[in-house]
C-alpha cells in the first residue's frame, strides 16, 4: 500500500518526539520496527522526511529512513546527490544510536559503497566509510565487515596511507571468517602500497594459514602475493608450511601457484639474466593475475641482494666492480641502488666521489639509545597485553558449551583402556 501523508507525518513526529533519551529511543525502535512495510512503499515521501529530520539528533529515525530510500534504484542523475547525504549522515550520525540498528547501518554503508564504485570515484568513499568503521565499532579490537570495503577503497584511490592506519589496530574480535580473509588481503595489498613488506607478510601469512575446511580464491591469490613479498623482503622463500596450517591449504595451494614456485626457484640462483628471461616467459600469467608490478619489484630487489652478498666478502669494492659483478649497466646504475639502499637502512656504506670506491661498514646499532629502548619497551607492553588477551580467550573457549561438546564427542572416538597409563616418576 502507499504512505498518505499523515502517516508518513505520523513517522516523522515519532522521530522527532522520541530521539531525547535511551528511553525514548528504545521506544522509538520499536515503533520503527513495525514501521518498516510502511518505509520501504513510497520513496517520494522519503526524501521530503528526511528534510525534516536532524542526523545528529534523529540519527536511529534518519538510518531507518534512509536505509528505505537507498533501497529503491536511483536514477544515475540522482546518485551523486545521494552520496552526499548518506556521507553527510555518516560524519554528523551518533554512534550509540546507530549502534542499536547495526545491520541497518552496514546495509547504508554497503550500498554506498556499491554508488561508490558504480561512479568509479572510490577516493569519495574512503573519509566516509572509516568514519563509519569508528562508529560502528565497539573499541578498536573489533574488525567490523565494513572493514575490507574500506580498505578496497583505499587499495582503488590509491590512498595506502589512510587504510595503513587501520592496520596498526590489533584485532581480536572476529564475526565472519570470509571478512577476515578479505580484510588481511586486502590489508597486505595496502601494506606492499606502502612498501610495509614486513606487515604485508604478516597480514597475507593469516590468510595462507588460517583454518579453512574447503580452500577459497583470496587464500590462492594471497599465497601468490605472498611468496613475491616473501621473496622481496627476505630474499628467500620456504615452500614447508607451518604445523597450524589447515591440511586443505598445504595439499592444494602450491597447484595452484606453480609459476610463483618457479619464480622462488629461479630467484635462487641469484643469476638475473635468468630470473628476467622466466619473467618474460610468464609475463602473461603474471599480468593476469594483476602481480606483474609486484613481479617486476622481486626482480629489482634481486640487485639489491647480490649487493648485500658483496658486503659479506668485500670491505672496498669500486663503483665499476659492484656493476660488473651484479650485472648493472654500468657505475652511475650501481651508484644509485648503493645509495638507495644506505637510505633505506638495508645497508651500511659510504662512497668516495672522487675514485668510485664503496665502503662497506658495520651496523651502527649499539641497542642502548634512548629510541631504541624506548621501542624495546613498548614491544614488552606489547606482548604482554597480547598475553593476556591469549590467556583470557583460552578461559572463555575452555568454558564454551560448543567446544566442550566437540572435544568430548572427539574423545569418545578413543577407548582410552586401551593404553598404559603414563608414570609419574621413571627409575633408570
């Protein structure tokens, strides 16, 4: 049936009259639970509503209704005007009202996104949907399924530096398996953005490891990712997974990886002729899979590791030499990855301008400045929060009727007679 006027009034006055306190609010819930056939029948009375209506004030009301408009398809000429509103309601919306209709507010949200990338303009989304994260979060641990769309949308604008920054949250709170897969994926690809490899590693290590009964393509695409970024931050890849690592993952993703397997392989041999000819060879697979930027920089990290291995034999090695040895162009070449390796940290040199000649020196790390304590120390604050929050979750899953029922069934699967019991005390 269609809204009258009145009873679209009737909504509104609910709104306005009961949006003061947690009672009010609570009551008013209610009203706009019972509401809903009514919401989502006329959409031209919808838009007139939420003129009327604060998101500040009226923020449980003005979800409701806006979640009904956005529900209905909007003309194209109509959608950037719409944005704007759902943006604005996000920014200005109070978090423990939209908190009572969580699924509400990710149904706004994941239709904004979808506008979003419709208008192929992800950099409008990206403000909005981490100011959303943040209200709809509980604290900080929690890891919301807004969460991957965010950082979708970073990965898209290129904005690495404001999806890293969600990254540095430690999360212990998990819903949806699939969100956290999506989320550690897609936060590896914000970190390699960022050229955070050690974080990236971290992130795409969760996904190739976490349990999984049946093996999922963000699993094969994050193996993938991560022996090109095992391979350019450690120089090396191992191909023997971890003992918690679900057996589906380690029968099943190296067939499906077989030219980043090569690719480690011939990475090996440390010979760069042969790593760019396999390279060539498979540029196609690579660049299909959307890896062949990422393929290009374990190529180019490759220099960068041959001139680490000189400065285990060399204590002077000239300019000409290092070019020579790691098939360089030529001493200008040379000097320009020597150099940029000093800035990055990955080695310790200097250069003499006037005849070409590099030495290589010690780390000067003597562990005991006032920075390097003072990282130490927060490392220590660190893990032992970190210990906590382990022993806790084990008092909570040792108390969990679902996890006690599935051990027990577990046990019953052996006759328990059937074995010695173990001595407590051995005499030899």
């Amino acid at each position: 049936m269609n809204l009258n006027m009145n009873s679209m009034e009737s909504v509104v006055a609910q709104i306005q009259g009961l949006s003061s306190n947690s009672s009010d609010i609570t009551q008013l819930h209610n009203f706009l639970k019972q509401s809903e056939e009514l919401l989502h029948s006329d959409f031209s009375r919808l838009l007139s509503s939420l003129a009327e209506l604060d998101p500040s004030i009226h923020s449980l009301g003005f979800l409701y209704i806006l979640e009904a408009c956005i529900s209905f398809p909007v003309a194209k000429e109509h959608v950037s005007e719409l944005l704007v509103s759902v943006a604005r309601f996000i920014n200005s919306c109070s978090a423990e009202q939209i908190q009572l209709a969580p699924n509400k507010f990710i149904s706004v949200c994941k239709k904004f996104k979808d506008h979003i990338f419709g208008l192929e303009t992800p950099i409008r989304g990206v403000a909005p949907m981490l100011t959303a994260i943040r209200k709809l979060q509980s604290s900080s641990e929690q890891l919301t399924t807004l969460h991957a769309d965010f950082l979708l949308l970073c990965i898209l604008a290129k904005c690495y530096k404001t999806g890293f920054s969600v990254l540095e949250d430690d999360i212990y709170e998990c819903d949806q398996p699939r969100e956290f897969f999506l989320y550690c994926y897609y936060g590896g690809m914000v970190c390699i953005g960022q050229k955070q490899f050690r974080k990236a590693l971290e992130l795409l290590h969760n996904v190739v490891t976490a349990p999984m009964s049946t093996l999922n393509a963000i699993a094969v695409e994050a193996y993938k990712k991560y022996i090109l970024v095992s391979l350019i931050h450690l120089g090396q890849f191992s191909t023997s997974f971890p003992k918690y690592t679900s057996s589906v993952a380690q029968r099943n993703l190296k067939n499906f990886s077989q030219p980043y397997l090569e690719l480690s392989n011939s990475y090996g041999t440390g010979r760069i002729s042969e790593l760019e000819t396999f390279v060539q060879t498979n540029k196609e697979k690579f660049e299909s899979d959307n890896n062949l930027g990422l393929v290009m920089q374990v190529v180019s990290s490759m220099y960068k590791r041959n001139i680490q291995r000189l400065t285990q034999t060399y204590l002077t090695l000239s300019l000409q030499d290092i070019a020579n040895t790691v098939q360089l162009r030529g001493p200008k070449q040379a000097e320009m990855h020597v150099l940029q390796m000093i800035e990055d940290g990955e080695i310790y040199a200097t250069i003499n301008q006037k005849d070409g000649m590099v030495r290589f020196l010690e780390d000067p790390e003597q562990y005991k400045t006032c920075g390097m304590i003072e990282h130490i120390d927060s490392s220590i604050k660190r893990l032992m929060v970190v210990s906590k929050k382990l022993t806790s979750m084990d008092e909570l899953m040792s108390c969990d009727p679902m996890y006690l029922g599935k051990v027990g069934r577990e046990r019953q699967r052996f006759d328990f007679d059937d074995f010695d019991s173990v001595p407590q005390k051995f005499t030899v």
